[in-house]
C-alpha cells in the first residue's frame, strides 16, 4: 500500500524542491514546498526570518507548517533541510508518509549552493565545513526517518525520479 504522502527530506541543495516539482507533475500530485510555504505567510525572506527570530524562532515556523502541510493528502513535500532537528516534525513526516532522503556528499552539495546567497546557514567562513558539520549532524535523522534513501550526485534529474518511483 502507497502511503498517503511523500517528503523529501535532505540537506539544503540536494534537490527536494526540484525533484519534488518534477515528481508532483510525473505523479499527479500537489507540491508544496515548506520554506516557500513559509515565505508566502510571513511574507519574508527565510533569511529575514532568521536574522529578526534566531534559528529557533524559524524552527518553530517550520515545524507548525510542516504539520500543517502534512494534514493534506495525495501531496509531495519537500522539506527544510533541518527540519528533521525537531522531534515533533520526525515523528510527523513518519506518520503518513513515504519519507525519501536525498543523499549526496557535502562537496557535492557545496557545487551546487557555492553562489546561492539567500542560504543564511551558508554565510560563514568555510561554507564547505559548514556543510560538513550540518551533514554529520543531520544524517542519522535523515537516516531514522527515511523510508528510501536516493542517492543524487551527478545523475540527471529523470533518473533520480525514476529511482523514486522504483522505491515507492
């Protein structure tokens, strides 16, 4: 049995909110995106959130539209790549969800977001370090909650879908 929703969980530049748009159109399904769902309420920037409340204060934001978003069924979710630090959110996405965790390594990732300044965990010295730390930290939460893990390096975008489709 297909579970009711699917959320893309991974670290910020794995491809949630692309892979999620491409899948929602190859599934028929809603896409929404939880940062961007976040910006549209506040009407704000993730950074601009980040520099008046502190993470925290943005966590918080996170964590009730994610629960918010998950009340909806048939949808793609592509997740906040810390959102899996709260405790609530994990046990949320698990609930009735098919969670995938985009995997790839930190100097992929850093490829990838190297220019992006919208990224505020990305403002620091060594972002490539930075990315190391998060990675470290976040992945045995990726890993506890994931459903699939699929793996997005070099390979095309049609391909990581179809890896997608495979393991659901």
């Amino acid at each position: 049995m297909m579970k009711k929703n699917i959320v893309l969980v991974g670290l910020m530049g794995a491809g949630k909110s692309t892979v999620g748009r491409h899948l929602s159109k190859r599934l028929k399904m809603q896409f929404y995106d939880s940062d961007y769902e976040i910006e549209k309420r506040t009407g704000v920037s993730i950074a601009t959130i980040f520099e008046i409340e502190g993470e925290e204060g943005f966590r918080l934001r996170e964590e009730q539209m994610i629960a918010e978003l998950c009340q909806h069924e048939n949808i793609i979710l592509a997740t906040g790549g810390g959102s899996i630090l709260s405790a609530a959110t994990r046990k949320t996405i698990q609930k009735d969800a098919h969670v995938i965790y985009l995997s790839t390594t930190a100097e992929q990732l850093f490829m990838r977001i190297r220019h992006d300044k919208s990224r505020p965990l990305m403002q620091t010295a060594n972002p490539l370090e930075t990315l190391r730390n998060l990675l470290e930290k976040r992945e045995p939460y990726y890993l506890e909650v994931a459903t699939s893990i699929i793996k997005t390096g070099q390979q095309r975008i049609n391909v990581v879908i179809q890896e997608i489709i495979k393991s659901l």
